[in-house]
C-alpha cells in the first residue's frame, strides 16, 4: 500500500495567527456591546434593595416604574425647585434669572439617576402602584432575536477580523518582501539574473587578474564537469570574496554567471533577516529548492557578514540570524554539489565571519579581491573609457600613478567626473586636464568659489602649502611635486599639495616615513618661522602624522622604545578600523610618548629645513599668492634659484 499523500491542491491549513484575531474580535465586540448597553440605558442605573424600592413607593417619591423580566427600573420624583428670590437693588434682574435658569436644569440633569432592584413576584405590587398613582409598564419587542444576535455579535467579529487582515497583509507586503503578501514570509526574493539579462564577462573586469584566475576554474568544472571528474576532482562548493569595498567583488560574481551561461541568483545578507523568528531560515530553503530545480546556476550572497556572524555565545545574540546562519550552513552541507550549483559570497569583513562558514566543505575558496595596482588601475581606466570620447593626448598611465590606492568604483567615478567636467567646459571629447580635475574633485572636491579669504589668511595658507612643498623637494625619500593651489574646496581644505610618484612603492621604509611625516609638519612649521602664529590649518596634518608614527610604533616595530613588539592589531583590515591594543594601560601611555617623540623630532626637523630656505619659501610663496596655482615645473624653476645649503 502506497502510503504517500496525493497533492490534492493547495492546504487549507489556518495560516498562524488568525485565532489571536478572532479573539481579539470578539473581546472588542464584547466591550463595544457593553458601551452601548449603558448607553442605552439612557443614563446611570443604581442599584438598590428590593424593601428600599418599596419604601420610596410608600412615600410617593417615585413617577414610574418598568417591570422587565429579571428586574424593575425605576425613576424618582425631581425635587420641585426652590421659589425664585427677588434679586436686590444692586443685582442685575436678568443676570439673576439666567444664573437661575442655568441652576435649576443642572440640577435636573444631576437628578436623572435612576434605580434598578431585581425583580421579585408580589401580587399586592400592581394595587399599590395604583393607589400611589406611579405609572408602570412592560417593554415590548418586536425584534427578532436572531437578527439581534447577528447585528449585535456576528457583523462586528466580521467586520473587526476583516479589518485585522488587511492591516496584516499590508504589514506583511512590506516587510515580507512586497509580492506575496502574508502567506510569502517564507519565500526568498532573490533576483534572477540570465546571462543575457547580465552582459557581464571577465573582459568587463580588469585589475584583477588572480581573482578571475580562480573563478575561471569554476566556470570551466560548469562548462566540462566530465574534464574533472573523470580524474576524481570534485566541484567547489563556494567561494568567498574578500576585499575592499568598491573593488569589483558584485562585478565578478556577474562575470562567473556570464561567462558560465547560466542562472545566477543574487541576493544580499540583509535580504534574509527579518523581526521575525524563522524567517530568514524559511527564505534560504526556499533559495536553495529554487537554485536546485534551475541548476547548473551560481548563488551570489552580497554581505553575507549580516547573516554570517560568528555565533559568539555572547549576551544580546540574535535568534533571527543565528537560525538563518544554522539554515544556511544546514543546506550547504545538503545539495549535491555535481548537480552545478556553486555558492558566491562577498564581505569586506571576513574577521568576524563564523568558523563554520569558513571550513572546507562549505566555503572552499578564499579569494582576496585587492585594491588593484599601477598596472590594474591602467587596465580598469582603459575599461571605463571605451564609452567615452577621449583626447589621444590623455595619458592613462599618469592618471594610474595619481591614483594610488583607488579601487575601481573610484576609477570609474574618475572617468565619469571628468566627463562632466567636459561637458560644462563645452568641449566635445575628455582632456588630461579634465582627468586631472576629476582626481582633484574625487580627492578634495569641487572648488569653492564663494569662499573668499582675506589678504592675511590667503598669505597664511600660502606659506603653509609652499612649507610642504619646500620639504617634499630638499628630503630624499619623497615623492616629486605636480602642483600647489590655494583655491578653496568643498571638503574643507584651504589649499593642497599633489605629489606625483615616480613609480609604485609596495614597502615603505622607516626613513620614508620619517620624511613623510616631516612633510606634514611642514605646513605648521611654515607658520611658525614667518607669522609666529599658530593655525586650524593644520589639523589633517597632525593626524596623519599622528597615524603614521602610531603605526610605526604598533604595528611596524619601527621604535627605538618597544623595538620589533607588536603592540596592537587593526579591526576590519579592508574597512581601514581602529586599533586595538594589544598591551596593559601602563604601555599604552609609554606608546603616547613615544608617538609624540617621533611627531617632536620631525617637527624639528621641518623646522631646521625652512630656515635654512627662508628667501625660498618666501618667492615661491609670493609667486603664489599672485597666482593662486601653480604646476610642480614652475615650483622647481623657482626653487633651482635657491640651492641647497
């Protein structure tokens, strides 16, 4: 005997729920019923005993009564007002009679009370009702108790739990993902995305050749399965992409489902958690069941860090995600992987990804998705520019070297900032002058035109920027000058230095370093030597120095006090975080000191640099003041006057 059970369509199953409504109907019906009982009344009811109500008939102090079936209602004599006074000489006649007028009904309305008293069978009640002439009747109804019962009870549940509904559905539409209403808690809303929808392929990615080097293997085990297992190998399960933010991690995702030709599945981490308990854990079967019946396919899970977090047994845990995060480790165990189906995840925070997500089995690859290099930055600007129309005369390579450190989303805000830029200037192809403004715009934003500095405080930011400059040009280990201005920005910056390096540095020594923070106390330093004064000017100088001498100290053992003693780590590596130490309070002070060691001897030395090039800093300065920018050519010509003493 077959003992499975035919899908006779859909389950009639109560969804959850819906008996807390009910209930709720009906406990709001009941009290509704309750108000409009009183109401009815048509004013207070108080009761009282059955011999009390038969002394208020002895001395004719009641008008009518109403024999019900279970009780008399019964309603007292008013007390007959008092007779009107005559107002005195000094009181106004009709003032008088309006306070009188408005007594007399307030005083009626506080006597409307009525009393009830249960009803008891005496037949000697009718005779004195009679003698003591008190009107009574008995209501009569001709409604019918069915029709009562529905008006009263049945139509006010429907109602109310109609109502309860609605409200439901909405909240679930809006919470539930928006399309399937109360019943599509459960389903996952993952987009799904055809190679012919995505248009994306490894040609469309540049500057990460070692990420696509290994993604391309998954491609090919999709492509020719037999190829590997024929030798035994068998396919990853997953990947985990781990990098910067903005260096292409969702763009390579889109290029394996591309270049792969099959369904690709892409959602987000936060996609799966809900106020709800259970939730989120429902919506990854639902994924899983769905990539399943469409495999081969590739499931790409952006930020998986929301959901993937260590479970740390730590207070103030989430349930909601804890259940997704058991799911979804659950269901990657459970597929079988020769069907094609292959796991993509992304972060930028692998640090506090759990330790079960991360083993072999589940998520089989780390690939790490880097800021790219001098030649990566080259390959993705040649990318972003195939759309746009370019000058012949632009050089690439040198907008590569300016843009050390930029991922490819800034690459491509670069290219599409300065065609804006040749836009507004009515030109009708992108120039090295718009690529270099785009930089400048990306670095320190837009010039702020309205802002205008007196004649002191434009002489001010003058030496300043010139003291960085004249630093940068008489030490050893820095990179040249491009360009000085003291045009105003949008980000806050009064004037700027660029420096252009001559190649990309990977390493940095410790006398680059003492040079480079030399540089930055230069400005400050400038200010001191000609004005005597110091200014708000400096304060990015001072932290970025204050950064730099940290990490020599912590984490580069690059301090004579602490030696080669790793003194602290950093939180979120890709996400540039915060120290954390590593050692007691007492050594934390003695790393303050040495950090302001290192700041007071570059300081000096800044100092001792501008002294020595006084007539320098001064004809450069003034040359600047009169232009307000100028190209690293016409500094150096300056500076060529002035050797080096």
């Amino acid at each position: 005997m077959n003992d499975k059970k035919k899908n006779t369509g859909p389950s009639m199953k109560m969804p959850p729920g819906i008996m807390s409504y009910l209930v709720v109907a009906v406990i709001v019906t009941l009290l509704i019923n309750t108000v409009m009982s009183v109401l009815s009344n048509g004013g207070t009811l108080k009761e009282i005993k059955y011999n009390e109500f038969l002394a208020m008939l002895k001395n004719n102090e009641i008008t009518s009564v109403e024999i019900q079936a279970d009780r008399i209602i019964i309603t007292p004599k008013e007390e007959e007002a008092p007779a009107n006074s005559i107002p005195s000489p000094t009181e106004d006649p009709f003032t008088t009679l309006f306070e009188q007028t408005q007594g007399a009904t307030a005083e009626r309305a506080a006597k409307t009370t009525k009393y009830y008293t249960g009803y008891i069978y005496d037949a000697d009640l009718l005779k004195e009702l009679n003698s003591r002439n008190v009107e009574y009747s008995t209501p009569v109804s001709n409604r019918n108790p069915l029709l009562d019962f529905f008006i009263s009870w049945v139509l006010p549940i429907m109602v109310l739990y109609g109502l309860s509904m609605v409200l439901l559905n909405s909240l679930s539409k809006k919470m539930g993902g928006g399309k399937g209403g109360f019943m599509s808690f459960g389903q996952s809303n993952a987009k799904v995305y055809v190679e012919k929808k995505t248009g994306i392929t490894f040609d469309d990615v540049a500057g990460q050749e070692e990420a696509k080097e290994s993604l391309m293997e998954i491609v090919d085990f999709l492509h020719n399965p037999d190829k590997y297992t024929d030798i035994g190998a068998k396919q990853p399960k997953g990947a985990l992409l781990v990098g910067p933010p903005g260096t292409g991690k969702t763009l390579l995702a889109k290029a394996v489902a591309g270049e792969a030709n099959v369904a690709f599945f892409s959602l987000s981490g936060s996609d799966f958690v809900e106020m709800f308990v259970g939730v989120g854990a429902s919506r990854v079967r639902d994924l899983f069941k769905q990539a399943n019946q469409m495999a081969p396919c590739i499931v790409f899970i952006d930020e998986i860090d929301a959901i993937g977090k260590s479970r740390d047994g730590q207070m103030g845990g989430n349930d909601e995600r804890e259940q997704t995060l058991n799911q979804l480790l659950s269901e990657m165990d459970g597929f079988d992987s020769s069907k094609g189906v292959v796991i993509l995840a992304a972060t930028n925070r692998p640090e506090i990804l759990d330790r079960a997500l991360l083993r072999p089995g589940r998520f089989d690859r780390r690939i790490i998705v880097e800021r790219p290099d001098l030649k990566g930055r080259e390959e993705i600007l040649k990318v972003h520019v195939k759309k746009v129309k370019m000058s012949p005369e632009v050089d690439l390579k040198k907008i590569a070297l300016a843009t050390s450190g930029a991922a490819g989303a800034d690459l491509a805000n670069i290219v599409n900032e300065a065609a804006l830029t040749a836009v507004r200037m009515h030109r009708i192809e992108v120039t090295q002058e718009d690529m270099m403004e785009a930089v400048e715009v990306i670095v320190a934003g837009k010039e702020k035109k309205d802002r205008i500095m007196t004649e002191k405080e434009k002489r001010i930011v003058a030496f300043h920027e010139v003291g960085h400059a004249l630093a940068t040009a008489r030490q050893k280990n820095t990179q040249p000058v491009q360009k000085i201005t003291i045009v105003p920005r949008t980000m806050g910056s009064l004037g700027y230095v660029i420096q252009m390096p001559e190649e990309e540095h990977f390493l940095m020594t410790k006398e680059e370093m003492l040079d480079q923070i030399t540089v930055c106390m230069a400005g400050r330093a400038a200010e001191e030597t000609v004005f005597s004064l110091q200014t708000t000017g400096a304060a990015n100088d001072i932290e970025q120095a204050t950064k730099m001498a940290r990490n020599m100290v912590s984490l580069y053992g690059m301090s004579d006090r602490f030696g080669m003693m790793g003194l602290s780590s950093i939180e979120n590596q890709y996400l540039e975080g915060r120290h954390i130490s590593l050692v007691s309070q007492i050594t934390e002070a003695d790393v303050d000191k040495a950090v302001g060691e290192i700041i007071s001897a570059c300081y000096q030395k800044a100092k001792d640099i501008l002294a020595k090039d006084n007539e320098a800093l001064t004809e450069i300065a003034e040359f600047l003041i009169g232009k307000e920018t100028i190209t690293g050519e016409e500094f150096m010509e300056i500076l060529a006057k002035h050797p080096a003493t």
